[in-house]
C-alpha cells in the first residue's frame, strides 16, 4: 500500500487483514533495508497485534527524492505519523531496527503520547560527545563520496564487509546472498540522502531523554555485538520501564541471524506490556 505525505509516496507492507480493535507494530527497518527484511518475522508475531513493515523513505518501494530536507529527522517523524495515522485508531508500538530504532526513538520524543511501546534492536541514544558526532558526520560523508564513486553491487559489498556485521557471514550462503540482492534494490540517492540527513553523526543525542519515557519498552541487542550491547545496558539504566533481551549466536542483526528467539523475545514483550 502507498501513503502519499508532502509529494512523496511512502511504501507500506500490510497484512490480507487490518483490525482497529488490534494494536498495530509499525516496523522500522535500518539503512540500507526495506520492509522485506521483517518477512520471516511479522508472521509469527502475536495474533493479538497487527504487524505492519514501512519501507523508510529512500530505502525499498518508497520514494527516493533528491532534496535532503525529506531525510531529515524531523520531516522523517511527520512522514511515520502520516502512515501511522492511516491504520491506527489507538496507540500503537513502533519497533525499530539500527536505524529504524533511532528513528523510533526521536519519534517518541517528539509523539510520546500516541505511543504504546517501543522495541529497539540494535539501536543508540546518539553521540554524546560533540567532537565524536562531528567525527562520525565526516565518516557519513565519506562514506557518501563511496557510494557516488561505485555501483550499487560494489557498495554493498563494502557495507557488509565492516565488522559490525562479521556474523551475517556465518549464515548459510543462500541466506546472505538473498540479503545482499535486496540491498541491491535500494538506489544511490536514497541511500547518500539518508547517510546525510539523519546518519548517525546527524541525529540529535537524545540521551537525557530516556530517563522521560514513560511507555514499556524492549531493547534487544546480539551476544556477539559487543559495542551495542553496552550501549543497550547504558540505556536500559536510564529508561524507567526497560527490559534488555541479549539474543544469542546473533550479531547485530538479531532478527535475520537468529530470527526464532528474536520472535520469542517480542513475544514474550507482548505479552507482558
């Protein structure tokens, strides 16, 4: 289904059936995914809540404009609200991978209201130090000039090649090349738009929000993710209603590596919250 918001059309993948009495997950994928990432996941969610997966915009079937100022966090945020408004008739979860779940986080900040549960996987607060933010906007930046200066097949090689996904490598050929294929369907101007405007470097530290969010909400981080489950142990002291799943044999893509206990963690979320 398409969402229209602003002139740009925003791609959302949603069940043969829709409920207004359910609450409804948005699911939020990270850079360089799309909806399609969640396929082996939004099956198996609690039959008592309907699963809905956005393709962000210049990621999968959505729109990939060239003006940055859509790649913004905060037109980012109007563009969620825009398809969250279009399904849901209550408060609602948005679960957020990398990503996905820093924009799931601003967009608590600035809609707090409307929300009934976050699920972050392998997401952060944002830089603290202003110095390490300026340095990572640089690295974004570069990271961009690759993008432009290669194809599409080339840079997702490279992207796949940093450390942080060390562990996708270890699934089953099969596996990863169909990851890779759907990488390969996203386009350059989408994927420098959303390195520029809402990279990691970009986004605002929302650190000393975390002690105000009020809502349940589960982080979920892999055993062999090291950096990000510190992080995730960091924000769960700060968040008064947390829960820290630590998914294992995974890495920093739980829900692909280790999609059966990532299920069962959201599951057993669910049912609790």
């Amino acid at each position: 289904m398409i969402v229209k918001f602003d002139n740009v059309n925003l791609n959302i993948e949603t069940p043969s059936l829709l409920s207004p009495d359910k609450t409804y997950i948005f699911f939020l994928h990270g850079f360089t995914g799309s909806s399609v990432d969640w396929s082996n996941i939004i099956p198996f969610i609690n039959k008592n809540f309907i699963p809905l997966s956005i393709d962000i915009i210049g990621h999968g079937k959505s729109d990939c404009p060239d003006e940055l100022k859509y790649y913004r966090v905060d037109p980012l945020i109007e563009q969620i609200k825009k398809v969250t408004e279009n399904f849901a008739e209550k408060k609602f979860i948005l679960c957020g991978y990398s990503m996905g779940g820093r924009l799931a986080l601003s967009f608590e900040k600035k809609y707090p209201n409307i929300l009934e549960g976050l699920i972050l996987e392998s997401s952060t607060y944002g830089i603290k130090d202003k110095t390490e933010r300026e340095v990572r906007k640089k690295q974004d930046k570069e990271l961009t000039e690759f993008i432009k200066a290669h194809s599409i097949d080339e840079f997702v090689e490279h992207w796949l090649n940093k450390n942080l996904f060390d562990s996708l490598k270890k699934l089953p050929e099969e596996k990863l090349n169909k990851i890779k294929n759907e990488k390969r369907k996203n386009k350059k101007t989408g994927l420098i738009n959303s390195l520029l405007g809402f990279g990691t470097g970009s986004m605002p530290c929302l650190l000393d929000n975390l002690k105000d969010i009020k809502i349940p909400t589960l982080l979920i981080t892999g055993e062999f993710d090291q950096k990000f489950s510190e992080i995730n142990k960091e924000m769960a002291k700060e968040l008064p209603d947390s829960k820290h799943s630590i998914i294992n044999n995974a890495g920093h893509n739980t829900h692909i590596e280790n999609p059966k206990e990532f299920i069962n963690a959201v599951n057993e979320f669910l049912i609790d919250y």
